[in-house]
C-alpha cells in the first residue's frame, strides 16, 4: 500500500490545515499540486483544492492561486485528462 504524503499548510487566518497529496500535474511548464483535506471522512466529502507548486532549494512550495484565468486554464486540463480516462 502506498503511504500517503500529508502536507501541512496554513490559511489566510493563521488556521493549520492537514491536505494529502492527490496528484502534482505540469501545465505550461509550472506545477500544480492537487489536494485533499487530510479529515475527509469518505470519498464523496472529498474536495479537492488546486495550489501552484515552487522549490525553493530542497523545500516545496504551495501557493494559493490567486488570478482566475490561471486557475480556469489548470482547472479545464484536469478536466480534460479525467475526460481521458
């Protein structure tokens, strides 16, 4: 079984928030990290929360998504690869 990878981040309000890392996609030469909320009980609570990946030096960076024509043209090629499969 594979181990999830549970990552850490903190909100706009100081809140700690627990994601695991669904998947990590390129588009157009950046990295976006799909999340799921860590406390999602069963698969149909599960949302999922799109954030722009970065390294900075060893560490990994999630940042929030911030301009809507962006998030739309990450959010249309997820859709367009579950079309796929």
């Amino acid at each position: 079984m594979e181990e999830k990878q549970l990552i850490e981040t903190t909100d706009e309000n100081g809140n700690v928030i627990n994601f695991e890392l669904y998947d990590i996609v390129e588009v157009e030469g950046q990295e976006y990290a799909l999340l799921i909320p860590a406390d999602s009980e069963t698969k149909e609570e599960e949302e999922v929360v799109l954030m722009r990946l970065s390294q900075e030096g060893d560490d990994y960076i999630f940042e929030s998504i911030d301009d809507d024509a962006e998030f739309d043209k990450v959010a249309e090629y997820i859709e367009s690869m579950d079309e796929e499969e």
